[in-house]
C-alpha cells in the first residue's frame, strides 16, 4: 500500500484549496449534504401534505411529482438540471446550485412519501379529538398530528438522508469539487495509488454517515419519553 | 327552543343507508341516553351533530341554528359541543395539562395562565389534578377518560357527547368515569349518551332511545322504558345485555 499520496494530499481531500482557493473536499460534502436536507425536509414536508388533501388538484399535482421523481435515476436529473436551468434562466448556473436544486427535488419527493405514510399511520381518534375540539385542519396538523407523526418519521428521514449524503458524490460528474471529485484529481494527476486513494475517501463517506445515524438513535431515544409505556 | 333538533337525518356509507331518517329532539339540561345493537347507526348518529360525520339529507339544529348553514363556522361549533370517545384520544405527546390547555388557548384563546387555571380546577373536579405533568401513558385507562371529559368541559361546551366512553374500560375503571357523567348531568349539563351501561341510564337519563338498523326503534323516560319496553326488538336486546 501507497499512502503517501493521500497524506500528502489529506488537507485537499478535508476541504479542498480552501482558503486560498475554493472550498471543496469533505468540506463540500458535508455543505452540499446539509443545505440538501434542510432544503429537501421542507420540500418533501409540503409535497406530502399536499399528497394527502382533501383538495384534488393539489392532491394529483404532489401525486405527479412523486411519481416522475421516483422514475428518475438522479445522475440524468443532474444532468437535466444542468443543462436545462441556463435554458430557463438565461444566464449560466453554476454547477454547485444545479447539484442542490437536483438532489432538493430528488430526495423531496421520498420523504413526501414517509410525510404521508407517517402521517396516515397515526390512529384517526388524534384527528377526530382535535377536530372535535374546534382546532381548525391546521392546528390540528401543526399542534397534534405533526409533533407525533414527525417523530415516529425519524428513522425513515435518517435513512434517505444518509442516502443524500452519498448521492452527493454524483456532483463529481458536473465538475462540483466534492470529496468524490478532489479524490479523482489526485488520482489521476499522481496515477500510482488508486485503491488507497478510493479506501480513503470511502472511510469518510462512511464515518459522516455512521455520525448520522448514531446521532437519530440518540434523537429518537430522547424523543419517545412519551411513549415509554403502553405504546 | 330545543338545544338540538334533528329530522329526518339520513346517512349512507356508499350503499349501506346507516342512518335511515332520524328526528330527535333535546332540550337544555336534557340526558339522552342511546343505545342499541353493534351497527345500528348510533354513535354515527352523534357525531353527525358536530359534523365529524357528514349526512346526506335531513338537517340539524344546534341552539335554533342550522349546523350546515354557511354563517356557521365549522370550529367555533364544534367549540361549543364537547366529544368524549371510546378510546379516549388523549394527545400521547402532551402532558395530561396541555391536552386539557390546547383548545381553549388556540381556538378560544384564553390566556395560558387562565387556560391552566382552569384546567386544574377541572382535573380536580374529575379527581386528577395530582397527575397533571404526566403523560396520558402513565395514566390508567379510567384515569385518561376522565382527562377526555375534563378537556371537553374546558371548552365550556353547551353539549356534550358521549361515544361508548366506558366500553374500552376495564370493569374496575367504569364506576369512577360514570361518577364523573352522573355529577355532570345533575349539574345540568345537556348530554347524548351513547352508552350500555343501563345503571346509569336508570339514574341520571331523562330519556332513554333504542336504535336499530339506522332508526329509532322505541324511546321512553327510563323507568317506562326498563320496565315496559314495547317493541320486540327492545326486549329482545334488553334481554342480552341485562
């Protein structure tokens, strides 16, 4: 094993030139990981409700979505993204957008799907009570559907968010300076140690997302208090 | 004026005719106890009154007011006509005091330190205030029913319906949700009881109704009721469950 090109280039991979140059590495990763899911949660928690209105034309629109997303491979929406959005906008988007808008509207679509499905699972009587009581569709969504439904939707959540962080090394493919694409670099302008190089990075891939997971075990723990006994 | 006036309330669930033109009249201050066979139509009977469940025909009259008509706000009456149901329906995340504070501080609302004020002076009245800042799963079953009708009362409904409240009860549990009901009704309030607890029909209803197949079959003041039901079908149920 050759290791000295990965510790030569270990401060590339963590975050690129930076600061010198532009961000990238690790660092873009985690970045481009993090605005996705912030950005995707919200997508995905509209589309979702959406997908369960009594209104049918909003219904079928969240419907569309869905199902044209989930038909998709995400590489060619990458792709259509980045050669669609100047067409649309009119003037060149840059890559590192293009790869969020692609993976917001990607990974939107699957936890639209968990919204829903959580959002069914929980027993009618919550809805009934609150409606009963007076509380309008959406209090009863915001104050008591909601609150239960979101965090029994933890695990499901974790887990494409993990996905989303790993689908993030298709960025490479439109030049984003991700972990994925700076690994490339260095493998082909040294061309000696490809294996160690790919090891490298895949132990990081592993270690942001074993961090994801550890942390919803210990978010899940903490939230269920309630549900200790009898449930 | 009657508190609650129905005619000829007709409901079908696709084919199925559940509710096959019911009129019922309640005055303020009256308990009616309902009961009948599994499937004859009436705990959606009364939760046709607060519009949980939709009716196709007929119309229903809450306080001389048609519940259908467009000047009526949907939340403001269901407001005003508490629910208790069968599987209690606690919110499971919140404590036993916000489940009684959440509707009248968002719907109404009160302030929260009113709202909480009130809250406890009700879960004392149901004999729970020293489990406030528990959650319902920490609660006995009797013990979570009696905080359904304690968030109920905090609406300070006109009506109250109840939906089988005991029937999810162990044994043991039915007296102490029962008690709470009978105060309940001795201090006036107005009630729809879908219940098969028939000591508690004899004691405290002003009148009894028995539904079968989507009507109602025979109703009578509970003595009369009890001890000369005319119809067969009444007898024959009373015989079951007697």
């Amino acid at each position: 094993m050759r290791f000295d090109p990965v510790i030569k280039n270990f401060d590339y991979f963590l975050w690129g030139a930076f600061p010198e140059g532009p961000l990238g590495g690790l660092a873009m990763t985690i970045l481009l990981a993090a605005v996705s899911i912030f950005l995707a949660f919200w997508v995905g928690l509209v589309f979702g409700l959406m997908r369960n209105s009594k209104n049918r034309i909003v219904r079928y629109v969240a419907m569309v979505y869905i199902e044209v997303v989930r038909g998709t491979p995400l590489l060619l929406l990458i792709f259509w993204f980045y050669f669609l959005a100047p067409v649309i906008v009119g003037y060149s988007v840059p890559e590192l957008q293009t790869t969020v808008v692609a993976l917001v509207v990607f990974t939107g679509a699957y936890i639209a799907e968990i919204v829903r499905a959580g959002i069914l699972a929980l027993p009618k009587g919550q809805m009934e009570a609150a409606r009963g009581s007076g509380l309008s569709h959406i209090q009863a969504m915001r104050f008591v559907i909601l609150p239960q439904s979101l965090r029994n939707m933890i695990p499901s959540f974790v887990n494409q968010f993990v996905s989303l962080t790993k689908d993030t090394s298709l960025a490479s493919t439109i030049g984003v300076l991700e972990l994925t694409r700076c690994a490339e670099q260095v493998s082909n302008r040294t061309l000696t140690a490809p294996m160690e190089i790919y090891l490298t990075i895949l132990v990081m891939y592993f270690l942001i997302c074993y961090v994801l997971t550890s942390y919803s075990r210990k978010l899940e723990k903490q939230l269920s208090r309630y549900q200790a006994r009898d449930r | 004026m009657a508190m609650i006036e129905v005619s000829k309330l007709h409901k079908w669930y696709g084919d199925f005719h559940v509710l096959q033109g019911i009129s019922e009249k309640v005055e303020k201050g009256e308990v009616l106890v309902i009961c009948g066979p599994s499937g004859s139509g009436k705990s959606t009977f009364i939760r046709c009154i607060n519009r949980l469940e939709e009716y196709q025909k007929g119309t229903i009259l809450f306080d001389g007011k048609d519940i259908h008509d467009k000047s009526v706000n949907i939340n403001n009456l269901r407001a005003e006509i508490g629910i208790v149901f069968q599987q209690f329906n606690l919110y499971p995340h919140l404590t036993v005091l916000k489940n009684v504070t959440l509707a009248p501080i968002k719907v109404k609302g009160v302030d929260k330190d009113e709202a909480e004020k009130v809250a406890l002076s009700l879960l004392e009245r149901v004999g729970i205030h020293d489990q406030a800042h528990k959650y319902p799963a920490e609660l006995s079953g009797g013990q979570q029913q009696r905080v359904a009708i304690a968030r109920s009362l905090a609406m300070k409904p006109k009506v109250m319906l109840f939906d089988e409240p005991t029937s999810a009860l162990d044994p043991e549990m039915i007296n102490e949700v029962l008690n709470v009901m009978k105060d309940l009704a001795r201090e006036g309030m107005t009630m729809l009881c879908v219940t098969h607890e028939m000591g508690f029909a004899r004691e405290v209803a002003d009148r009894v109704i028995f539904m079968d197949g989507g009507a109602v079959v025979e109703q009578a003041p509970p003595d009369e009721f009890f001890k000369n039901p005319k119809h067969e079908r009444t007898k024959a149920f009373l015989k079951e469950i007697l």
